[in-house]
C-alpha cells in the first residue's frame, strides 16, 4: 500500500486543484489516477512532474502513441507493474492494438537480451558503427 | 577488448557464413558488425539470434523504425553502450532524425524517473488503469 | 509467498538465537522481522548478514538517519518493495519527516533520469570533472 | 564519443546561453560540463532538465550534500559511470570526505545485496513493517 | 492480472497445440504453465521463444541444473516474481537442494553487493585479468 | 579512472597486509588486483567483503567453478564490466571451457528476455507452480 496518503480532488489545495484540473483537461479525462494523488503529497513535485510529462509526451516529431510504446518499454525493462498498466491504458487509447503490443513485447525482450549478450562477450564498439551513429 | 575471438567471412564455418550471408542481404550491407563476429564463436547462439532477431526487427504492426526505437530505449535503460550506439545507427539509417533522437532520450528519461516516483511511494494500481490496461 | 519456512525464535537453533537476540538489543526491538526469519534458514547467511549490516549501518562519518536514506535510494532504484518498506520504516524512526522523503523520491527519480539521458547521449567525462572526483 | 556535437557558449542560441549563465551562476563556477553541453542539442530539454534539477537538489529538509550522496547511490547502482564522477565531484564540493565516501559505496554494496536475498527467498512485508512505514 | 487472454489447449490453434504438445513432452508435464498460455496470445513469439528455450536449456557442457540456477540468478538480480518462483520450482525438480538455494542466493547477493563496490570505486580492469579472462 | 588510490603491499597497513596475505594463500596467487587495493582505502570494508567473499565462495553444496558462474550471470546482467572481466577470468582458472562460457552466456540472454516477457504481459504465476517452488 501507498506510503503516503491519496489526496482526493475535494480534499485538494488550489495549487493542487490547478494541476489536477490541467491533467483532465489535457487528458480529456474526468479522474484522477493514484499516481497523481500520491505525487500531490508533495505539490512542488506534482507539478513539476506534470509539467514535465505534458511538455514530454506531447506530439512533437514522435507521435503520441509511439511516445506512449517508448514509455512501456522502458516500464517493462524495469519491471514496474504500476506504470506498465497505466501506460499499455495509454497506449491503447491512443490506438494500440494487440498485435503492436505483441510486438513491442517481443522487441523488449529481445533487445534485453543482446544487451546482455554484448556484456557477456564484452564486445567493443566498431568504429563505423560509432561514426554511423553520430550527428552528421 | 571481446573475451573471444572474432570471426572473420574468410575464417568461418560455412554454417556461420551462411548467416553472414543472409544478414547482408536482408541488411543489404557489405560487412559484418563486431557483434555477429563475436556470437559467431559460439555458431548455434549465432543462427538462433540472428533468426530471432530477423523475425523481431521485421515489419509488421510496427513498422522498422519504431522498432529500432523501441531498441535504443531498452539499451539506454540498460546502459549498453553497443547497442545504444549500434541501434542509434540502426535508427538513423531508418529515417531517424535528431529530432527524434531528442524527443526519445527525453521520454526514455522520464519513464525511467517516474517508475521509481512509483516505487517510492509504493502507488498501487487503479482497478481502473488495470481494466483499461487489459485486452478486450 | 517465501520460498523458505520462517524461523521463529520458540524453534530457532541457539547460534540463530544470538543472531535474533543481538538484533534485538542492537535496535532496541522486541521482534524479529520476516527478512531475518528467512535468512535463518541458513545460518551462515544470517549471521554473516547481520554482521555486515550491523557493521555497514553503525553510526560513522555518516549518520544512520542517512544512511537509512541510501537505503531506500538503492531500494527505490532496484524495485525491491520489501526493502523499501522496510528501509522506510527505519528512516522513519530515525526522524525522518514526509518532507524529507518527499525530496529523497525527488532525487532519486531525477537522477534515474539523467543517467538515461547521459546514456542515451552517450556524454563522455569531463577532464576536469574526473579529476574533482578523485582522491586528493 | 557522444552522439550529439556539444554546444560552447559561443556557439549557444540565447535561450541556450540563459541557461547556461544560470547553471554557473547558481552553482558559483566559471564553465559547462559535457552534460548540459550535450542537452543544449536540444534546447526544451536543456531547459526542463536544469530547472527540474535546480528545484530537487535546491536546500530542503534534506540539505545539499546528503542530496549528493543520494545522486551517487542511484548513479552507482545503475552503473552510469559520468553521473558517479560528476555527483563524487560535487559531493566532494558540498564537503564529503573520503571517510563519507566509502561509508556511501558501503551502503550502496550491503543494499544492493540485500534487495536480492529479499527477492531470492521471495520474503513477504511484514504487517508491522507496513504499517510503520506509512505516513501518519 | 495478465494484460491478455490465457489461451487453454482447447480453444488453441493446431500451431499453439503443437507448441504445447512439444512443451509437455520434453519437460515430461501433462500441462502447461501461465507464461506459456500468454505467449499464445501472439503465436509468432511463443513458437520462436520456446524453440529458444529449448535449445538454450538442453544439456550441453553445462548440465540442466547448472543452467536453472543461472535463470534464477539473473531473475533474481532483476527482480521478476514470477521467473524466480518457476525457475526455482524447475531447479527443485532438476535436484536443488534447500542447501543449494541459499547458496546461490548468497553468491547472488554477494555479486550484486561487490558489482557496485566496483562502480562506486571506478575500478579500473588489471592488465592481467584482462588477459586471463580472454580465450586463448 | 578509480576515485581512490589503490594500496600497494608495500605501502599497506599491518591490517590491510593481512588481508591480502590471506587472499594470496586463499587463492594461491601472489598478486593482488586493482579491486583489492581499491578497498583498501577503506580498511573496514576490505576486512569485512574479503570475509564474505571468502565464505560465500568456498565450496559447498555448490562447487567453486559453479558459483563463478553464477558471478559472471550477476555481472553481465547488471553490465559490470571488471566484475564480468575478473570472473570469467577466475572461472577459466577454475574449468570453464568456452564452450561452457558460451552455453552460460546464451542462458543469461534469454533469461533476460523471458523475464520481460513475463513483465510485459504481468503474468500472475500458477498455483501449482508457486507450491512446486517452496521449501517442503
């Protein structure tokens, strides 16, 4: 259970209030999830972590949805249930179906491999590849 | 520096030249990354990741650029500096801008700091986000 | 559910006993938590655990309040839910305030971030900056 | 070598040079590491970043030197090695000594070893500890 | 809960029963396990991961016990639940003793404990070991 | 570069010389690495890591060439570079073919992989297979 206590809409300060509000706006969405509750405990991080989350995964040269698959991969890498969930929500609202999770699945598990792989044989970086990988 | 032995065309087996082989031409390059030379040390390791590789990274309901995406998100999560390299140029070379580079390591960042505001506080799941979250 | 019997005190063997009584008299509790009755189950590690933790957490240059804190940093980083708890509890004791673990989660979610965003850019260290960090 | 070319002052926008003068001027030093030199590639990024980082690692209840220490446990345990030597540099900075230091690697070891002789014998929280370590 | 559906062997494709049939014939089970029943959920991903298994898992110059103890250790070191319990369920079977589980899970902890001692440090590889780690 | 200044015999302590002296009789060699002497700095925690190590290490149920092996997993799962370096060095020195090296690595990869197989989709585990796991 949650270390710290929920702070619902009705029991929120303005500051609070203010950013719970933009979320909805910004998320269409009527509620609240328990991630911004427990954030609001602290409302200098509530904020900033939304107004970081808004300015991140807005659209900008990445769509929305692949921003959401990036936010699972990495979620799935670290094994955080929580924010698998709420991000495989995401996605699907934005257009996921259970093929694209199928895949990007696949495409964690076996990067998290070969990640692996590379460190077991210690494999060092090929010049062209470094240079291929380089801002031109 | 690899703890084996790279595997060079002329030097190998003809059942790990046949995997160099077909890694060319569905990459359509001329050469072979220091990866593959060193997976070749051990031949069944190299025809299992390169066929399961092959079969990841092809289209399919995500196309091969958000694949290669998907990629560099898990081997910057892991911190494997090959493959952050090797896919960065993998990325590129799919049509990657620096743009998109930009706006990916920023969500990387990010899911990877609010996963442990999560675990920090302990947030457990909506019923909500978790109904959402599953297939229909 | 653990995969090993807890020990409890009634049953414990008189080398377990000593581990659990120093424990006891070390943190100036009457009870012996989950973590240790299931270390128990191999004496050598229960012993050898407690007296590297006792030794790791003993007041030094740093207070225990801090190094309760690094505790729950490593625990939040990992995902070790127990540990956290656990570590929690401790600091708690001994005095930390919601504030100061509002700002802990704050650091710990950051620099979770940056040291994606280093990866992911693949910075190499200042000269300069390696020479502060080193030893004098 | 990074990914991106790193933006000197003299070459930086503007927007990027605001930036930069507040890094030096809220941190009492004459020059920019690699870090912020890197993010200016992407100047929202830059921005966000360093006023997130300004605000968390800000005096607090935590003061600034355990927020250092904090930021070295993370940066350790990820194995991120420019984000270890830049925090050592800074904590060194905000008055760690090397007693402090190897206090810190000491804790970091013993936690991450006991988080997996926690997961290891998959031991459940304890009712108590639950209880003790929510907010009051 | 599972983000997809459990695919039964009644209701699987003649493909997915293959793949069953191939799993409870050469683990000698008469059913088949959750993780298999969610792979099922995309049929290109359970063939391909069991084929691997398969093969990985086979006896070759490391017996099958060995192989189960390092599935528990990487799983462990990560954190995954589920893997620990049914990889430690396998090793009971393939005839770990109590005696070896806490042993490995020592040696876990210990590697996880003195891989950040090295991190914190910044230990430099010795010429020497370099050289005798390397194949000859 | 290492944050601390490495302790040569020569230049050590009475109590730091004793460590090492057992360390060489240990493992009858009549050197001592970098991480050794990088510990070094910081008596207490040299003393307290080489008695576990020793303890942890030695043959048991488990023999040494086993528990290396289960080292090297930790490390490249956790991208150790020294730790993977000094460990397939001393599993070389204990018996570990490459072949045997090769087999390890394969199964540390797809450990690795199905452990996120198994977050990706949050497969809750099976009755039977958590009975399976405990300790009878």
């Amino acid at each position: 259970m949650a270390l710290v206590k929920f702070i619902e809409y009705a029991d929120a300060s303005p500051e609070v209030r203010a950013v719970y509000d933009d979320i909805m706006a910004t998320r269409k969405v009527d509620w609240i999830t328990n991630f911004w509750k427990a954030l609001a405990s602290d409302a200098a991080t509530l904020k900033r972590t939304w107004e970081s989350v808004k300015q991140v995964m807005a659209p900008g040269e990445l769509d929305p949805l692949t921003k959401e698959l990036l936010y699972i991969a990495v979620s799935v890498t670290n094994g955080c249930d929580y924010c698998i969930q709420s991000h495989t929500a995401g996605a699907r609202k934005a257009g996921m179906s259970d093929g694209m999770l199928a895949e990007l699945i696949a495409v964690v598990g076996m990067a998290n491999e070969t990640n692996r792989l590379v460190n077991g044989y210690q494999i060092e970086i090929d010049e062209r590849v470094a240079k291929a990988a380089k801002q031109r």
